[in-house]
C-alpha cells in the first residue's frame, strides 16, 4: 500500500471539524445593534410550513373567460414578486391550467402572533400596478432572498412622472439576439405597446435620449434601462447582461401589470404544523443521543476506524446541513420541511454502513493473516464497488424523486402540481447526503485511515480490529 502523508489526517480532519462548526453556528459579526451573517448556519434555515404552519390560499382570474397560459404564468410571476419584496422566502406557488388556478403556500414569520390568514393574503390577491417612471430615484434600498438589492419606493420625479401604466402594454416577451460581431448570444425582453403607450412613449423617449425610465412594480423597482433612441412605433426592447432566465422573467412580471383582469381570492385557510417547535427540539436531542450511540458503537466495534468514521459522519451531517442553509453562495437556501429531515437521516444512516463495510473488510483481513497496510489496501478495494453499488441507486433515486416530482412535471398534470412538492424536498436532502457519503465516507475516510496507519502508536492491528500481537 502507497502511504499518505502524516499530516493528511490533521489536514482532513481540521477542515472538517471547521465545516462542521461554521455549519452549525454560522460566522456572524456585530456591528452596533446590527448583526451581519457572513455564513449562514443551521440557526438561519428556513423551516418549511409543516414544521412551522402557515396559509394556503388559492387564486382565480376574476372573468368569465377562461385565461390563457401566458395570462396564468404573468399573475404567477406577480404573486412571487409580492412574496420575496415582503420577505416571504419559504413558499410553494403552483399553477393550475386546466383549472385557472394558482395555489401559494407560505409559512408564517418566525415573530408572527395575530394569524389572520386573510389579512396575510390581501396584498397578494390585490391588483398588481405596473409603471414606468421617468428617471430613478428610491427611497430605499433592501437586501433580497438572493442577495442582490431591492430598490422600493419611488420618490421625486420619479415618483411625480410616470410615463406609462400596466394598460399600454400589449405584450412583453423574452427574445435571443446574436451580435453580429462576436457572434455571441445575447437576451433581451422585447415590449410592444397599444396605441394610446406607443404615443407617450415617444414624446418620453424624445425627451429623455441618454436618461432612465424605470419600470416599477407596485413599489418595487423591476428593472431601469437608459433610452437610447426615440421610440416611435411602439415597439422596443430592453437590453443588458440577462441569462434566459432573467429575461423570461421581467418578461412575465411586465405581462403581469398589464393583465386584462384581477385576481380573486377562491379560498383560503391556515395550514396547522405536524409539527411545532417542541417537537423539533426534541428531535435535535434525540438526534444528538443517536449520534452519541452510533459514534460509540463505532469506537467500540472497530476502534481506529470507528474514530475516523465518527469525524466523517460529522463531515457528512455538516454538509446536509449546510446544502439546506445557503451556507454555500452557489447554492440557494431550501426549505427545511419534515420530508427534507427523513432524507437527511437517512443518508447520514447510509453513510453509516459505508463506514461499516470498509472498517469490516478491514477487520476481516487482519484476521486473514494480511498485514497491516495490506489489510487497508485489501479492505478498500474489496469496500468501495459494495458502497458504490448501493450509494449510486440512491443517487438515481434521489434524483428521479427530484426531476418527476419537482414543481413542474407530468405527475402535477395527472395528480396536481400541490402533491409534489414534499417529495421534491426529500429527494434534495437525500441526494446531497449520498453526495456526501462519497465525499466524506469513502474519500475522507480512507485519506484519514492511511495516514493514522503511518503513526508508531497506530502500526498495532488491534485497532484497526485485529488481533492483540
């Protein structure tokens, strides 16, 4: 067997134990009366509607025509502005063609006391106003749920001057262009205007080359391009550095403002917690008692294994957690729902076995006569393709439950898009795990048992399960 380095096991071992830490409180500085999070911990996860209990409501278009798709999709982008700009982060929003329905789902505020479901929906269901304003000047200036600003309220000129409303939009989608120099791929929203917009956005235009018009969205700005030439046939678009993403989504938000109706409340109702916050305090001891157990099988059974293994699991729930928490700025904040749990645990149980069945393969080895680095090496390679096998099913698993029972797929045509979204969460959790379990239950783990083998006080069989010499 090829040695690692003595220092790899301190080297792993350390940044685990820091992965592990910052995981679970977070790095958090104080300044004054203000608290700034520089990573988020488990303290900052957003516990999901069955856990903390919230509302439901369920909105139609107020008309007796049926709406079509783009109308569905434009008051949706509507409710999921209202939603982040009020600091509502943990919702579930689907969208019912078939029905003209859009179902919302959110958790009420950790401070929340009065739990009124239709005092909490009302600014929701109101009609959206959608203006452009000549201009940009805002009152003030808030950090969104992806971390980017949120500039609310217009005031000055921007808020005397508005140039045009919701209703002189005829359309807005979001289109793919090419420079003919670079031949680079660009998206830009494309706007068309009614007769009565395209008239006053060519006097704005005329008056404003070189200035911004902003376009607002009830109080929340939305986007502000500078006017680089005269509009005159009401026909134009908006340019910048926008993905496809964002651009479909500006797109719906405009379309959004210019709905030819109102959206009416059909229902609504407060979802209880399955479970409350006791609950959930009694699951993070009897979480922390389980692991207490299993780090202390682990050292009894196998010994220097068992330790290694102990500090790859911590590895392994760290990860779990911090997946969930936004710990990572590449990885967006999830909802922490009771589904999302089961698949924690049992990943963190998976990895477990992983552990097992190299510590056991280890084990038999020794008992076979094999040396003590022959032993590790056997062990190894006798352990990974068994760990593998299960770990790479799981993987599928997880996978599958997160691209056929995601917000959008065939089963919400058949079933409903409200039945899937629970399902979606474990399958997040349960994939970031068995992530996990190959990052730190099989990688970690045998960086660390090959360089604690190389110690003098280690180079005994017995702690690694075999026999006293």
């Amino acid at each position: 067997m090829k040695r690692v380095a003595k220092p790899v096991f301190f080297i792993v071992a350390l940044l685990i134990l820091f992965l592990s830490y910052t995981a679970t409180f977070g790095i958090k500085g104080q300044n004054g009366d203000n608290t700034t999070t520089y990573i988020k911990g488990v303290s900052d996860i957003r516990w999901g509607i069955d856990i903390n209990g919230g509302i439901e409501a369920t909105f139609s278009p107020a008309t007796k025509t049926k709406a079509t798709k783009e109308q569905i999709d434009s008051a949706k982008s509507i409710i999921e502005v209202r939603l982040t700009s009020n600091h509502i982060t943990d919702y579930e929003l689907y969208t019912d063609y078939n029905n003209d329905r859009i179902i919302v789902r959110y958790p009420w505020k950790n401070d929340e006391t009065s739990f009124d479901p239709e005092k909490a929906i009302q600014e929701l269901s109101a009609t959206a106003l959608l203006t452009f304003r000549e201009g940009d000047e805002y009152t003030t200036t808030e950090t969104g749920s992806d971390g980017q600003p949120v500039y609310k309220t217009p005031k000055g000129d921007t808020a005397k001057n508005v140039i045009l409303q919701g209703s002189d939009i005829k359309s807005a989608k979001a289109v793919m262009t090419q420079d003919q120099t670079t031949g680079k791929s660009n998206y830009e929203v494309s706007l068309e205007l009614n007769d009565s917009g395209a008239k006053k956005f060519a006097e704005a235009t005329e008056k404003m080359q070189g200035k911004i018009i902003s376009i607002w969205m009830d109080d929340v700005r939305i986007s502000n391009p500078r006017v680089d030439a005269v509009i005159t046939d009401g026909k134009c678009s908006i340019q910048g550095t926008f993905t496809a993403a964002e651009a479909s989504a500006l797109a719906n938000k405009i379309n959004a403002g210019a709905l030819p109706f109102k959206l009416t409340t059909t229902s609504f109702s407060t979802i209880n917690p399955r479970l409350g916050s006791s609950s959930l305090n009694a699951m993070m001891i009897a979480g922390i008692i389980a692991f207490t157990l299993i780090s202390l099988f682990m050292l009894f059974v196998f010994r220097a294994p068992g330790f290694v293994a102990i500090i790859a699991l911590a590895g392994q729930t760290a990860l779990s957690f911090a997946a969930v928490s936004g710990y990572f700025p590449f990885i967006n904040s999830f909802t922490m729902t009771l589904p999302g749990i089961a698949g924690i645990i049992l990943s963190i149980g998976m990895g477990v076995d992983a552990n097992i069945i190299t510590a056991s393969r280890i084990k038999e080895e020794l008992w076979a006569g094999k040396t003590l680095d022959g032993a590790i090496q056997k062990g190894d390679d006798n352990s990974f393709w068994a760990i593998f096998d299960g770990n790479i099913t799981v993987i599928i698993v997880g996978l599958l439950l997160m691209g056929i029972f995601g917000p959008t797929n065939i089963l919400s045509m058949i079933f409903g898009p409200a039945t899937t979204g629970s399902i979606y969460s474990f399958g997040y959790t349960l994939l970031i795990g068995i992530v996990g379990n190959f990052v730190f239950g099989v990688t970690a783990t045998r960086l660390m048992t090959k360089s604690l083998s190389g110690f003098k006080f280690a180079r005994h069989k017995w702690l690694f399960g075999g026999a006293k010499e």
